[in-house]
C-alpha cells in the first residue's frame, strides 16, 4: 500500500486509506486525494487531523483553500467562494439569524442547519494518518460533488480560464 506521498506505507486491510505521514501532513497542514470515487481533504489545525469532501456541499468550492474559524463555539472551515461555515466535526452549516422586523438588524446566535458535509474519520497508526470513508448510504448534499462528471466539468472550467 502507498500513501498520498507514494511512500509505502504499513498496511491497513480494515477499511482505512493511507494519506501520509503524521510530520508531512502536519508540515503540509492539507492533503487531498481521491479515495474510492471521493475527494477526501485532510487538515491538522491545532494539534487535530480532520477528513471531510473537498468541494463546498453548496457550490463545489475547494475547502482546501477555506480559512478555519470558530463561530459559536465550533471549529468551522469556510467556502472561499462563498463563505459557507462548516463545522470540521460534523459537516453541519452554520448560519446566522436576521430578524428583519428588529431595527436595526441584528445577527441572532449561530445555528446548525443540519449535516451537509461529508465528513469522514481519521486515525494514527505508527506515524501514518488514516481515513476510514463515511459508511452512510444516505444522500448528503456535498455527495453531488464527488462524480467524475463534475470532476471533467472542473478539468474544462481550468482549461478555459487559461486561453
């Protein structure tokens, strides 16, 4: 078995992919890879490894360029595009409440708008990061983006900005 860094790494018959060693990913602090037909980010932020779907599940922005931030007291990634908040742990979409009706308006507290994210487990075995797939079957939002058809629509959108 190979990892990401195509350094062999020890073998996992249990489900698991390799994604590198624990110092690289940690000096890399993201590493994406395609993982059973998934694109799978892995990120360390303050001493934690988290996996979830790269591509945003509103409009398929890369959350391998999203800032980490913590709104109501969760640790969240944010789409560069739009700036959807997902929570590292859960993959659920935090938003903010406006009450049109008080003047002037007011964000209320942060809220959850349910699991929209896939998000994925990660584990440590003799200095090498792991990701186990999420085993749902059931459909989540962020799963439209993990098809080789949008993966092809990506390719094309690239090509095109470079002419």
């Amino acid at each position: 078995m190979f990892c990401a860094d195509g350094q062999e790494a020890p073998t996992a018959d249990d489900g698991r992919h390799c994604f590198g060693k624990r110092e690289d990913i940690i000096q890399a602090k993201r590493v994406v890879k395609l993982v059973n037909g998934r694109d799978v980010l892995v990120l360390y932020h303050e001493g934690e490894f988290y996996a979830l779907d790269v591509r945003c599940y509103h409009s398929g922005g890369n959350l391998g360029l999203g800032d980490i931030e913590e709104f109501g007291g969760r640790l969240c990634i944010v789409c560069p595009w739009h700036k959807y908040k997902i929570t590292l742990l859960e993959g659920e979409g935090m938003y903010q409440p406006v009450d049109p009706a008080v003047k002037p308006p007011r964000p209320g507290p942060w809220r959850s708008k349910g699991v929209k994210q896939r998000v994925h487990s990660v584990t440590e075995s003799d200095g090498y990061i792991y990701v186990t797939l999420n085993p749902s079957t059931e459909p989540i939002e962020s799963d439209c983006y993990q098809t080789d058809k949008f993966r092809a629509t990506l390719v094309k959108m690239q090509t095109q900005k470079k002419k």
